[in-house]
C-alpha cells in the first residue's frame, strides 16, 4: 500500500474516515466520484492490476467497459492531480508521498493492541472511537473494510479497557469499553467490559442500566439472551423479579 509511512507527516493526504478529502503540497484537489472510488480502492488495497481495478469498481459491466471505465478515471485524476497516482502499463497505486489517514489509523491500532499498557486510555480514545470509513459508500469493496477497520478499533479498544482496569483505572476503562460499544453494540466483550468498569467505578446504577439496554437489543435483534459471564456481574444488584436464569449453551455474538 502507497501511504503509507503512517509516521512520516507529508504535505500530501488522503481522508477517507469520516469523509473524502485530499490535499497535495497543502492545496485541497476535488475529484469526480468515479475518480474518488479509483483512489479510495488504491489507498485501501494497494498495488493492484488494472484488470482487478477495473472489476472492482464496476463488477456488473462487461471487462470491455469496465476498462474504459477505468481508462477515463485514470486520465481525469491525472488532470487534475499528475503525481497522485503510480501508473505502469498493467498496474496502479497511490504514489509513496501520500499520506492516508486509514493506513495510520491501522497501524496505531495495531500497536496499542499489542501494547495497551503503554497508552493513555483518553488518547486512544480520541484515536479510535469516532470516524467511519467512508460513510454514505456502500461499494461491497468499502463494506468490507470497513468492517475490518471496525475489528481493528474494537480489538484495541477492549485491549485499552481491560489493561486500565487491571491497573485500577476504572473510568479509563469504562471510556474505552464504552467507545468500543458505539462502534459494535452487540458484541458482548466490550458489553461486559463496560458494566465490570462501571462496577469498578462505584457506579452500580449505570452498569444495572446498561446490562437491561444491552439484554433488551440481544432478544429484539438476536432473539437470545446475555450469556451467563454478564447476567452474574449484575445478579447480587437486581431484583429477584428481574433474576432469569443463564441462558442455555445459546450464545452473544462475538
């Protein structure tokens, strides 16, 4: 992938969380869409055949239109951005000078999940917890990275969350648990997370609040029930009227 020395700062950058913008030498270029989606693709994927290129971005046309498609796009960015794009007679990337946003954001995550004690827990936060990839594009090719990115902040999140809870940093946890819930509501790691930090931070009420919030979404949207490990977090703080039994073998998404 082009970008992409995530720790280099360039005058040259792409953002594709939250939204599409791109900046040369400091000077902010506008692309068509077709040509945003040219350099979305090569700035998620890398190095590619022009063939491959072509069948991403348009997989209903024939590989005839298709690479027309692609002929067009690849002659309009260069219009407007010449440097922009790596081009050889079968292959295209993103120049190595180009900073992407989603290539720095992958690597930090990376690094905090290997090494969560060694990161503030508000920072990471701030890094991780906002910032959808390309919202409002739904080509198959960017809900796929999408979700992985997701897994990518998820993963760090919950590795930041448990290590502050391990060292006593309970509302630093609960941050970090409560980020990673935004981000995927049902998966229960972050859900459990969430009400031991609560518990953790001497606020029983909100982690009672947050386990019926949490159990009410699994049996609208699943049909099934929190898993035995988070029902007994909370069982000493209910009422007996609200103590159902563990859910048979049936589990949450992970």
């Amino acid at each position: 992938m082009a970008s992409r020395a995530p720790d280099t700062p360039t005058d040259s950058t792409l953002q594709l969380l939250g939204w599409w913008e791109l900046h040369l030498d400091d000077r902010g270029v506008a692309l068509g869409r077709r040509e945003q989606r040219l350099v979305a693709l090569l700035a998620l994927a890398g190095r590619r055949s022009r063939l491959q290129v072509a069948g991403t971005l348009w997989p209903d046309s024939s590989e005839h239109h298709a690479m027309s498609n692609l002929r067009a796009a690849v002659f309009q960015t260069r219009q407007h951005a010449p440097d922009l794009l790596s081009a050889q007679s079968s292959t295209l990337d993103l120049g190595a000078h180009i900073t992407v946003d989603v290539g720095h954001l992958r690597c930090y995550a990376g690094r905090v999940a290997d090494s969560p004690e060694a990161y503030d827990a508000t920072e990471v936060v701030a890094q991780l917890g906002e910032g959808d990839l390309l919202p409002g594009w739904y080509d198959d090719w960017v809900l796929f990275e999408r979700e992985r990115l997701q897994h990518l902040r998820l993963r760090a999140l919950e590795a930041v969350a448990r290590a502050s809870l391990q060292a006593g940093r309970a509302h630093e946890a609960t941050a970090a648990a409560r980020a990673a819930v935004r981000i995927e509501p049902l998966h229960e790691g972050a859900n459990v997370l969430l009400v031991r930090g609560c518990l953790a931070a001497g606020s029983p009420v909100d982690a009672v609040r947050h386990f019926h919030g949490y159990r009410r979404r699994l049996e609208l949207d699943l049909g099934i029930r929190p898993s035995g490990t988070l029902a007994e977090l909370v069982r000493p703080l209910l009422l007996p009227s609200q103590r159902k039994p563990a859910p048979a073998p049936q589990r949450a998404r992970r």
